[in-house]
C-alpha cells in the first residue's frame, strides 16, 4: 500500500511556523521530518512517523506554491487562491524575507550578479546554511535591490511599499541594498570584526547625508547613490592637512580643549596629525568610486587601528571626534564649514559604531 | 422579453504574460449570454487592464435567465495570429432572480482556465431588470429560492412543506462527441462545464416548476448530482423537498427572539402544560387520530404492554449469531446466509415476472436482482420502460405521477431534511435504504430520459414499501446516490422511515393548530424513538422496551437513523463518529456478468456493514446512530462499503448489551485463553469509551418502570436506584449469554480479523471529538473558530496482496490514517471537534483507492464543556416545551444560541478568522497586522514619481486605492480580500445568518498534461481544490456575502495517467451563500438596525443586508 495522493486544503490555509521555518532553513522533506521527530512532537501529539511525513509535505507544497506570491508581497495581499489572516501574511512575509547574518555578511557590498550566486556553494560550505537558503536569501536580496534600485523617493519606504517588510526589516534591506549598489568592500579579513548591524548603521548615517536625497527629494536613485558633487567638492578638505598652520591651529583647538579630559591624552596628541591626516585623506579620495568601495577598510586602517593599538576607551574616542569636527569651526581660514560637517556628521557616527574589538 | 441583464467589465488584475518580447498582455473581454456576445476594447501592454467598459445589455427571457451562465472570457488580442484565450469566468445569475437575495453580483472573479488553472482575476459587475411576468403556461420558475440546507433556513419559518421534488435532465457527454477526437482538450472541457452549467440552471428551472404546481415557494435540502456515465452520457439530478416559507420579517423582532433564546428561556417557567393555549383555534386535528391512522399498532400496543414484552423476547432468547436484528433491516437481509445464494440464483433463472409479491415486502435481494433481470429484458426488447415485468400497473402509474399534479407527488412521502421543526417528528421507525444495480445503455432521446426516471421511480417506490412495511407513512433524511464503473451503475436510495406530524404538511391548515401538539401521548424528547409499527406484526425481529424515558410505549433496542439528532432528543454523555469500512473482491467481468456478480455481493456487504455498525456501537456503549450514511462504491475489481454515522446515548433507549466472543473449538486451553483475554480487551474498551463519552446514564428502578411518572424532571431525579428490572443489562455482565449480548463467534481467522479491527479503531487524540451530524450532542458552548477543509487520498493496493483481508486492512488503514492526520494537523484548535465528517470512497482504476473527506472543525470552550448532560437535557426540554412561534424555525440555534451568554473577549472577534493562527500570541499578530497597516499608510503619502512596473499594479488597481482610503476602517478591513467562510453545516457558530443570496452549484474541470511540473499528482489537485475554494469565495463575496453553508464537495473524479504525465479532474461544489453578523456585533447594534457593517469589506462587493 503506498500512497499515490495525500492532500489537505483548508478554507484558510493552515500555516505552521516550525516547518515554515524548516522550509525556510532549505530542508528537504525528509530532514524536516527528521527534526521535527526529535523536536518530540510526536510524543506530545501521539502521531506517527507517516501522519508527520504527510503533514510535513502538505506545507511544504503550500509553501512552494505560496513562493511565487511571496516574491511580489502585495500579491499575496490581492490574491484570492489562499485565504490566510492578514496577521499571518505579515508573518509569512517577514520570515521570507528574513536572513541569516552569516550569510549577509559574507556578501554585502558583493554585486548581486550571477557571479556572486555561483559562489553561494562556497558560502554555503562555509557557513553551514543550506544551499536552498543561501538562494532564497541571495534573490530577495536581488530581488528587492532590482525593484527599488532606480526608484525615486526614500529607500526604506520603496522597501517597505513594495515588501511589506516591517520597519526594521526595511532598514536592514536598505542596507543592503545601499551597499551592493556602493559595493562597499566588506569582506577583508581586517573587517571581519564588524557586525552587519555595524554596517548597516553606517549605510543608514550615509543615506540619510551622503546620497542625493539629502539635498533633493525629487531625483532618480536619490538613496542609492552618493551624491557625487559632494564627493567631488570633499576634495577641498584636503587644506585642513595641506596647510601645516591649519593642521597646527587644528590640533591645538583640540588638544587645548580636551587637555585632562582624555585618558591617552599623550596618546592622541602624539597621533593627531597622523589621524587627521587619515580621515581628510578618506574624505579627498571618495572622488573615485575605486577609494569609495575602499572606504570601511580606509577607516579601519587609518582610524579604528592606530586608536585600538594606544588602548582609546570608546568614550575617549567619542570626547576626541567631538571635538575634532568642532574645532574646525573656529578655524578661520577654513571656508567649508557645511562641507564638513556633512562629512564629518557622518564619519563621527560611523567611526563611533565601528570602534569595537 | 421578461429580463434585461446587465453586466459591466471593470478592469483585470495580475493578468499573465501573454507576449513573450514585452512581457505584458493586451487584453480584451467577450462577454457571452445566450447567442449573444458583446466585446469590450483591447487594453493594450498591460497586466492590470482598466477597460471600465460600458453597459452591456442583453434583452432575453427569464427561462434563459435560469437556464444559462453568463459567460465572460479573457483574451489576448493578437494583430496576426488568432486571439489568445487566458481564461473565462462562469457566472450564474440565478441569485439575482428572486428578490430577497443579491441585488447585484459586483467583485473581482478569479479568471480560471482548465488547462492554467487562475490566471489572475477580473472585476465585474451584473444587474438583472425583471419584469412581472405572469403568464400561467410559462416555463421559468423565477423566484423560487433554493437552498442546500437540510433544515428550515434561518431566517425563515415553514408555512407548509409540501414534499418531495425530483428531476433529471440527460444529455450526451462532449468528452464523448465525436468532436472531442479533434478539438483541443481546453475547447472539451469548457464545453463540458458550460454544458453542465446548463443543465443544472434547466434542471433548477424544472424543479421550480414543480415547487410552483406544489404553490411553494422554496426548495430545501436541494441535493443536484451528476451522473458521469461516459460513454452513455451524463445525466443531472436532483431531488429536494418543497416549502412554502415565511420571511421572518422584522429583524428588530426576529433578533431578540432567535439571537439568544437562551436567555428568553430562562424566563419562561418551565410548565406542565407548555402550551399556553393564546391562540387556539384552527381545525384541530388530533394527532392521536394520525398518528392512529398511520400506524394503528401504536395504541394496540400500549394496550397489551406486559404480556407483550415477552412474547417479543422470546424469539430472541436463541441467539443466532447471524440473525441481524439490525435495525436498519428492511434492506438488510433479514434472511440467514445460506439461503441467499439459493434464492439469487433461482431467481436469475426464473422469468422477471415470477417475483412480485415477494418484492414489496422488501427482501433487497429478490429486489436487486429483478430489477437488473429487469434491466436486461429491457435493453434486450428494447422496449420504454416500464412495460415490461409485473409491476407494469403501478410503474406506469408512477411514470404518470411524474408529470401529473403536486399532489400526486406526495405519493413518494420523501423529505430531503434532516433536521426538522419541532413537532414536525412523531416517530422513526429506522433505516430504509435501496440498491439496484444497472447497465447503462445510451441514452437515446436527451428530451426523454425516462429510463433513468424508471429507475428512480422503481427505487423510490421501493423505498416507500419499506416505510409501509415499518408502519410509517414517510421517509425523511432521504437521499441517492450512484456509484458507477464502465457500464455498471448502483443505484442507491436511503432515508428513514418517519411518523410526521401532518400539520406541516397541508395546504390551508391554520396556524394555530400549533397547539395540538403531542405532549398528551408523547413525553417531549422521546416521542420519536418510539416504535410506529405494529408490535405483533413486526416487519423485522427486534427487541422491545418500554421507554426509559415514559415508561409508557416501547422503545427498540437500538435505532439507526439517517437525520440529524432531534434536538429535544434526550443524549446522555457525548455522541462520536462510527465507521463501518468494507472491501469485497470480485472478478472482472463484462456487462451482465459484472452486474450480476455485483447483486450477488451487494446483500452480504450490507449484512456485513451493519454488523460491523452494530459491533462498534455497542463497543462504544451507545444504542442509536445519526447520520447514517453507507456508500456503496463500485470498482473494476472490487466493491467498497463504506458506512459513516454519529453514535450516541439516547436517554430513551436500552442500554446496549455487550459483546460476547464465543469459540468454536472449546477444547484447546490455550485457545480459550485467548479468548477470554479478547473478551476482557473488550469489556474494557466498552467500559473505556463509557468514561470518554460520559456515558452515564441512571440507573432506573422497579416502581419506576411500573407506574410511569409523567413529568420527566422529576424522573430524572431518581438516580442511582438500584435496578432489578429483567430486561435491562446494568452491568457489563456477558457470562451468562444474555439476552442483550451480542454474540461474535470466533470460528476462523475471519471472524478473528473482525474483532481485530473492532479494537483497532483509535480513539481521537483527547480534545478532539468527531461526528457526522451537524452538532455534536453534549457539546453546546462553540467559538466562532471554524475551519473547513477539504483531505484527499488515493494508495495504489499491490496487486500481490489482494486477498480480502489484506484489502479491508489496507482500507481500514487508508480511513484511520487519514482521521489520525486529521487530528495531527488541526491540534491547534483543540478542544474541537470535526462536525459534519463526509467520507467519499472512489475507485478510479484497478488497483487505485481514493477517499475524500470533507468536514469542519470548531472549536469549543472547554470551561464551558463541563456542563452536565443533565443540564443540557434540561435545557432543551425547556426549550422544547416553550411553545413560541419561533421554535418554528430551527432547532440548532440551541448549540451557537449558548453563545451570546458566554461572551468572549472581542479580540478574539478580529481574529476569528485567524483559524489556524494559535501559536503566535495575540499581541504578536496585532503587531503585524498593524505594520501592514502602517506601511500603507505610508504608502499613500509616499512620494510618487516615475514609478515603474511593480508600482504600476497598486496605481490599476481601484480596489486596491480603495482600500488604503479606507484605512481608517477597522483592523478587519486591512485584508484586501474579505473574508469568505465555508462551512457543510447549516450555521456558522456565535454568529446569525441574516440574509440568503442564493445557491451556489459549481463545476470545474482542471486537465494538465505537465503533471510533474506541477508537483505530481499532490501539487496538482491540492492547487486545484483551492482554486474551486478561491472561486466559491470570490462568488459568494460577489453576491455581497461572507460566508458558504451547507458547503458540500459532490465529486471530486480524479484522473491520472502519470506515463503521459497528464492528469484531468472534475469537482462539483454546491453551498448557500449567506450574509451573517457575529452575535457580540449583533448585541452592540441590536438597538440600531442590525446591519453588516462590522463585518469585513468585500473588494469591490457591496454588502447588502
């Protein structure tokens, strides 16, 4: 007796979120049912092996056929096939979407071409994330970036019109999106220390100054793309380091105002030009898209470090930053105040969020 | 020229990608009524067309109006090549026809193609202007509302039910024309379902007809059924029962009387005399004298009580282990085994005219096989039907009925209702059923199908000798079936046999006669269990009690019935599902040869049914089944029985004896010792299932039994007397070979089987029960969380095996796995309880068995569930005895009536149709729900600018603006889709059903020949059965409702041919559309007028109340 059909279809389509889960996680049938056996369900429930299979397979092909709405979530919302609660749309929705920060990490900033799915094996092997996953993870990501990649108007709200993807969620998928569209290099093995939330803080801080919907609501690919004049204009910073009596006055500002306040004050006294000389550098190589890419491992290698090796408590670095972009205020020969402060708005932010072992 | 339709093409939605090179579609409409046709423009390069097309307008008459489906069909233009079809949509615009249902049917309709499947939807709109037509020789029969509903509707009261209404219409199957060798298979089924389409809306016509002869005004119970007869044809049928309804009109009356009458009850003392005579007048017509009339034993019998009781015992103080006193006998061989196959086989060789006399008096095998001797003398002279044979006379006679006046009618005495008003009942006098096995022959003239109402005919006339035989004078919770392999065909009718109560039944009987009810004769909540025939004539042996309830007429022992419990029906403990599952083999064979080999089998599948009924119910120490239904299924090489029933205690019966094993061969030690270890496991699955039932029943005494106490209450007090009455069994003590034992004699390896499988049957997972009737008894307290579900199986039987054992067990497994996965997935709801179990059994190939089940899960309030029986038997004798109009309509008010006084807490209302959603907190899901709302929200005030594709879909789509206008509206609203619920019972818990829109009779077919590509056999029938889903949705919520009663899957034909990677599938769907309102809502606006307006928006449906 073997079975040829076995289907169940409910008015309102029953969704289990375990096997969801599974599905989700890229598990065959087979190994679903296998966890889902040692979860001990069938000893909470008294069901067999065989009920469990069938039940597994039933939601699996639910899911299966759900996927293609998925992939357009407001369809899941128009449609009239399943008959789901809007509570667990939203569910289904943010679950599809969801993804694994190991997976993340390894291919933020990476171009989301076919290139970059064919190493998904390798990233698959190395994070121990099932190759279906990996996929599923991959083309959302992929998916959403095509969609609002040359949109107008905010990111995260194109993301969250389009998605139906809860705020957090959005920002994250901005994220992302910001960064494969940068294609911020993120994988060097000196950045392997920060988190995706690091990254996407940063991404949210740039967007929010950097892009050209900073200044214009009312452009294409406002929140993609950073807003290249003000890339072109970071160039004139470079007079804060150029000009040795600018670097002196700047410094002295600095080490006047901060004299006793600061542990490693010595420390950053000895170093300041050299920090200085790092951040304005950043700032006067973003003109080319090669340096920008370059731009975490720069801050890293230029800032992050030098401040790790003297021992800078974070709350050093923060009085430090302060009252470095601050200064530059009472610098009188400096003519590109706003300049600045669009830079180094930012770059403290980030610089802040990236200081961690 | 008495119509004018009117229908309206709004705009398309994820339409599919017709042309390759744009990726878009341009889109046109033909939309076809009649011959007509009319075509809106071609909305070129895009998935979400917005044609807004004008009015289009079709003068025709209203007999087209019944008989055709508007006919709208997607298509994509083409400059070069011929249009492309992308779908159509079949809408029937009968609801529209009669004036209390939809005004107008506007709504996004799924765009369905059989080979696709939905291919995105359309947005229509349809109006119908009548007018008065009142010529008497019309052939339309607008106006008469039908409803699938076994039981009185809602929001109706029955003046008169006039009876039985039956029809069929036959016609050649295009998937049998010669044009199907050269059309696509697309182009064949549509002309299948439209074909079908017609006939149903022509066979609805013709019943209306006669309902209108009749002067009723409504069909109830409407069961519509296609016969796929292949290669003969296709025949569509109908039967139902003729009302004349009342609105009830007022809904500020009409609520506080029906919403909670449980309140009301309280109010009322409970009364000796629960007929406050306020308005007697009115031809009184005693019952008694009817009841006289109907059944003159009845009074004879009270007369002659003691002396009776034993003559009736001793015939069965020898227990004969085959003797069936099953109750359900006169179809059921009443004869011993060995005679059958020497009756069978005089009678295939003697003359169809030697065995008249013996027909009537019901012995089903001299039945089957002379109407199938019949059948091939027929065919043979090719003579009408009829003629020939010895039941020429009254044959004819009938033939004429059937065209003859209303009142002719009534000579089938039948009601398709299984649940009736109070009153309306007598008595019952148990099941009757009819088979008769058929060859097909082609149906020559389609204007004439009178072979086919021959047969139906001979059956039914069948069915009524077999009431007569058990003194009642109708057959209620009547129903047919077929079961039809290559040219052989079962045809089978059941019902149960009934004492009714004719005041419902006569033209012009004033309502006052009300108050004749039967209290003087008949205690409430017994009355129908007792005998209606003659106690010294009886047509079966039974075993006869005075009633446990009265003590003054007698009981049977056990009853079988195929209504729905009464709900004054006293239940002690809870009622639960009883399977009876059979397999026989049978040979291969040609024509009359096949259907003689089938005769033969049939009378032992049904001996063995019911013995194996009997067995678990005593098993689970109950004495009376509801519901019963048994389906015969025939196959190449085998027959299937499958028979399923609700068990339950009735108050009024005997407890039921037990079971008793006796060996054959006493002398082995070691197998006697097996034996008493069975017998033990079997006194304690009795004792077992009397806890998990609550069976409890009193123990009555001796004074008791001699002088019968009037008033039930205070009969009810005397418990736990002890009992020495002779003819009850108080313990479960079966040494002594009682009387009440029912005997399993264990002589082989068969037998050993059988007791097997009776302890085999698992008991539901705790906090699941399951029934087959519409409400489960001892359960009372429902919460509106209900999911209807639709489970398919089919396993391949390995041809090595196919012993019959080996078949039943497989079977057996098939049904108990498929109950198991039942509970697994639905465990979430627990407590629940599956109501309304529908088992469907088909054999579509050799060695192929497919069962399909259909039923719906509530659940209940545990808390509440404790309730004693005795208080729910109070209550509804209460309930029973009060004596107000509104009783009138119906008795299952009493379990969603509880409600109201339980309130639960309105969150749980949002989320009511969250079925499945247990498992994330409450807070959780308000989240989500609240962020969808939020983001749209947002995305109205979000920047637009040059928007592209995916942008595009929310600019088309009206529906979809209109929604996020409408944002303020509650949380509910935030679906774009309203919600649609689909329930087969005839009410939907903690909510009231205002308003009727119409009948909804679906049928689809769905071919594939990318089997694989679509998940196999699974993946496509389970898109397949949720697109009828979606579609039965999108109609009812087009008709401006919320939810399917009565929803009920008539076919479900599946077929498979994996080497060629095809697969084809025909389902049938028919339900009510209503509109209902929550209670909790209702009690908030009861003030106001109660309208829809909580209730979730439907895209684009206007909700009309």
């Amino acid at each position: 007796m073997t079975s040829e059909l076995d289907i169940f279809v409910g008015n309102t389509t029953l969704i289990d979120e375990d096997v969801y889960r599974l599905w989700l996680d890229g598990y065959s049938v087979s190994d679903a049912v296998a966890l889902r056996v040692r979860s001990g369900i069938l000893e909470q429930t008294g069901a067999t092996a065989a009920v469990l299979q069938s039940d597994t397979m039933d939601h699996y092909r639910t899911f299966h056929m759900l996927e293609r709405l998925l992939h357009a979530p407001p369809k899941l919302l128009h449609q009239l096939i399943f008959q789901i609660p809007p509570s667990r749309q939203a569910l289904l929705i943010e679950r599809y979407y969801a993804f694994d920060e190991a997976f993340v990490r390894e291919v933020l900033g990476k171009k989301l071409s076919k290139g970059t799915k064919k190493d998904l094996d390798d990233i698959s092997t190395k994070t121990g994330i099932t190759l279906k996953s990996c996929r599923r993870q991959f083309d959302n990501f992929k998916r959403v970036f095509k969609v609002v990649e040359e949109m107008r108007g905010s990111l995260v709200d194109n993301i969250q019109q389009h998605f139906l993807l809860s705020d957090r969620l959005s920002r994250d998928y901005a994220a992302i999106v910001f960064f494969a569209n940068n294609r911020f290099e993120t994988g060097k093995k000196k950045l392997q220390y920060l988190s995706f939330g690091d990254f996407a803080f940063c991404a949210e801080l740039m967007i929010q100054n950097w892009t050209l919907g900073a200044v214009d609501s009312q452009v294409d690919d406002m929140d993609v793309d950073l807003d290249k004049e003000f890339l072109q204009d970071l160039k004139e910073l470079k007079v804060l380091v150029a000009d040795k009596d600018l670097l002196d006055l700047h410094k002295s500002l600095v080490c006047t105002t901060l004299r006793g306040k600061l542990s490693i004050f010595s420390e950053m006294e000895a170093n300041f030009k050299n920090l200085s000389r790092g951040l304005v550098n950043v700032a006067a190589k973003l003109t080319h898209s090669k340096d920008v890419r370059d731009l975490f491992v720069d801050l890293v290698e230029k800032f992050v470090e030098p401040c790790r090796s003297d021992h800078w408590p974070l709350n050093d670095v923060r009085l430090f930053l302060n009252q470095y972009s601050a200064s530059v205020h009472s610098l009188d020969g400096f003519r590109h105040q706003a300049l600045w402060d669009r830079y180094m708005g930012t770059l403290r932010g980030c610089l802040l969020r990236l200081y961690h072992d | 020229m008495p119509g004018k339709l009117k229908v309206k093409i709004v705009a398309g939605r994820h339409l599919p990608v017709m042309d390759r090179a744009s990726d878009l579609t341009d889109a046109f409409v033909e939309v076809k009524f009649g011959n007509t046709t009319f075509k809106t423009d071609v909305y070129l390069k895009s998935l979400n067309p917005q044609w807004n097309s004008e009015w289009f307008k079709f003068e025709v008459d209203d007999e087209d109006l019944q008989d055709e489906p508007l006919q709208i069909t997607v298509l994509d233009h083409d400059t070069y090549s011929a249009n492309d079809a992308i779908g159509k949509v079949y809408i029937d615009i009968d609801p529209l026809l009669y004036s209390e249902a939809a005004t107008v049917i506007s709504g996004w309709f799924p765009i369905y193609d059989t080979i696709h499947g939905i291919r995105g939807e359309i947005n229509v709109i349809v109006k119908v202007d009548l007018f008065n037509d009142l010529n008497r020789f019309r052939q339309s029969s607008c106006g008469v509302k039908f409803f699938c509903t076994t039981s009185i509707p809602k929001c109706y009261r029955a003046v008169i039910i006039h009876g039985f209404v039956e029809e069929l219409v036959v016609n050649e199957d295009p998937e049998y024309q010669w044009i199907d060798r050269i059309r696509t298979p697309r182009a064949s089924n549509e002309a299948r379902q439209r074909l079908i389409s017609l006939m149903s809306g022509e066979l609805q016509r013709k019943i209306g007809l006669k309902v209108l002869e009749m002067r009723g005004n409504a069909v109830v119970g409407y069961l519509q059924c296609f016969d796929l007869e292949g290669e003969s044809g296709l025949v569509v049928r109908a039967i139902g029962t003729a009302c004349t309804l009342d609105k009830l009109s007022s809904p500020a009356a009409f609520l506080p009387a029906c919403n909670s009458p449980s309140k009301e009850m309280k109010e009322i003392p409970f009364n000796e005399d629960p007929n406050p005579n306020t308005h007697s007048s009115g031809p009184s017509t005693p019952l008694k004298n009817q009841t006289y009339s109907f059944s003159p034993s009845k009074s004879y019998s009270r007369q002659s009580s003691s002396s009776d009781t034993d003559l009736s015992l001793t015939p069965k103080t020898a227990p004969s282990p085959q003797g069936p006193r099953i109750y359900l006998c006169p179809s059921s061989p009443p004869l011993s085994c060995g005679s059958l196959h020497l009756k069978k086989s005089c009678l295939l060789l003697s003359d169809s005219s030697l065995a008249p006399h013996h027909c009537s008096l019901g012995s089903p095998v001299l039945r089957k096989s002379v109407s199938f001797s019949e059948e091939l003398f027929l065919a043979a002279s090719g003579m009408g039907s009829g003629s020939a044979g010895k039941e020429g006379g009254p044959f004819k006679a009938l033939l004429r009925q059937q065209t003859q006046s209303a009142l002719e009618q009534r000579e089938f005495p039948f009601f398709t209702l299984t649940v009736f008003p109070p009153g309306f009942l007598v008595h019952v006098g148990g099941v009757v059923s009819a088979r008769s096995v058929k060859l097909l022959d082609r149906i020559h003239n389609p204007d004439e199908p009178e072979t086919r109402d021959a047969w139906w005919a001979e059956i039914r006339q069948e069915i009524k000798s077999h009431a007569k035989a058990l003194g009642c004078h109708a057959v209620v919770g009547y129903s047919e079936s077929t079961s039809i392999c290559e040219e052989v065909c079962i045809l089978s009718a059941s019902g149960t046999a009934a004492v009714l109560n004719p005041r419902f039944l006569q033209d012009g009987t004033v309502e006052g006669c009300l108050e004749q009810r039967l209290e003087e004769n008949l205690p409430v909540g017994c009355g129908f269990c007792h005998i209606p025939y003659d106690e010294l004539n009886m047509p079966f042996p039974a075993h006869l009690t005075y009633c446990y309830n009265c003590r003054k007429q007698k009981v049977p022992d056990v009853l079988f019935t195929t209504i729905d419990l009464p709900t004054d029906a006293m239940v002690i403990g809870k009622g639960c599902l009883i399977q009876a599952r059979l397999c026989r083999l049978k040979k291969k064979a040609q024509a009359e040869a096949n259907a003689t080999a089938i005769s033969n089998l049939l009378p032992f599948m049904e001996y063995e049914v019911h013995t194996q009924l009997m067995n678990k119910l005593k098993l689970k120490g109950m004495n009376a089944l509801f519901g019963l239904r048994i389906q015969i299924t025939v196959g190449e090489n085998m027959l299937m029985g499958l028979a399923s029933a609700t068990g339950v205690y009735l108050a009024a019966l005997p407890a039921p004896g037990g079971i008793q094993i006796a060996g054959k061969t006493p002398n082995d030690g070691s197998y006697e010792q097996h034996i008493s270890h069975m017998q033990k496991k079997i006194n304690d699955t009795i004792a077992k299932n009397r806890e998990l039932y609550e069976i409890n029943p009193p123990e009555i005494s001796e004074e008791v039994i001699g002088s019968p106490i009037p008033e039930p209450r205070q009969r009810s007090r005397l418990l736990r007397s002890q009992s020495e009455s002779s003819d009850e069994v108080t313990e479960l003590d079966l040494s002594h070979g009682k009387k009440d034992a029912f005997v399993l004699e264990i002589d082989d390896t068969d037998a050993l089987e059988d007791v097997h499988s009776l302890l085999t049957d698992v008991p539901p997972p705790p906090g699941f029960y399951s029934c087959n009737t519409e409400i489960m008894p001892g359960i009372n307290n429902w919460t509106s969380e209900i999911q209807m579900f639709t489970s398919v199986r089919v396993i391949r039987l390995s041809s090595l095996n196919l012993t019959n054992q080996a078949l039943n067990k497989n079977f057996n497994d098939l049904c108990e796995n498929l109950l198991k996965s039942l509970y697994f997935k639905l465990r979430s709801m627990i407590p629940c309880c599956l109501c309304h179990v529908n088992f469907t059994v088909s054999l579509p190939e050799d060695e192929l068995i497919q069962v399909t089940v259909t039923a719906v899960a509530i659940t209940f309030d545990k808390n509440q569930a404790l309730q004693t029986t005795k208080a729910h038997i109070e209550k509804s004798l209460q309930r029973a005895s009060a004596d107000t109009e509104e009783l009138l309509q119906f008795p299952l008010e009493l379990c969603s009536d509880s409600l109201p006084s339980h309130p639960f807490p309105p969150a749980k209302e949002h989320l009511e149709s969250a079925s499945s959603n247990s498992g994330i907190p409450a807070a959780q899901r308000d989240r989500c729900s609240s962020w969808i709302e939020l983001i749209k929200l947002k995305a109205q005030t979000i920047r637009r600018g040059s928007i592209k594709t995916t942008v595009t879909v929310e600019k088309a789509n009206p529906m979809g603006e209109g929604n996020f206008r409408n944002r303020s509206a509650p949380p509910c609203a935030s679906s774009t889709v309203g919600v649609v619920k689909m329930t087969p019972l005839s009410f939907i818990p903690g909510a009231k059903i205002t308003k009727y829109l119409g009948i909804i009779n679906m049928f689809f077919i769905r071919e594939t020949t990318s089997l694989r590509e679509e998940g196999g056999v699974s993946g496509f029938l389970h898109a397949f059965i949720a697109e009828v889903f979606a579609m039965v949705r999108a109609h009812v919520a087009a008709l401006g409702g919320n939810a399917v009663v009565s929803y009920i899957m008539k076919q479900c034909v599946f077929m498979e041919n994996p080497n060629k990677n095809q697969a084809q599938c025909l389902i049938n769907v028919s339900g009510d559309a209503v509109v209902f309102v929550r209670e909790s809502d209702l009690e908030v606006a009861s003030v106001q007028q109660p309208t829809a307006n909580c209730q979730p928006l439907c895209a684009g449906g206007e909700v009309t109340t």
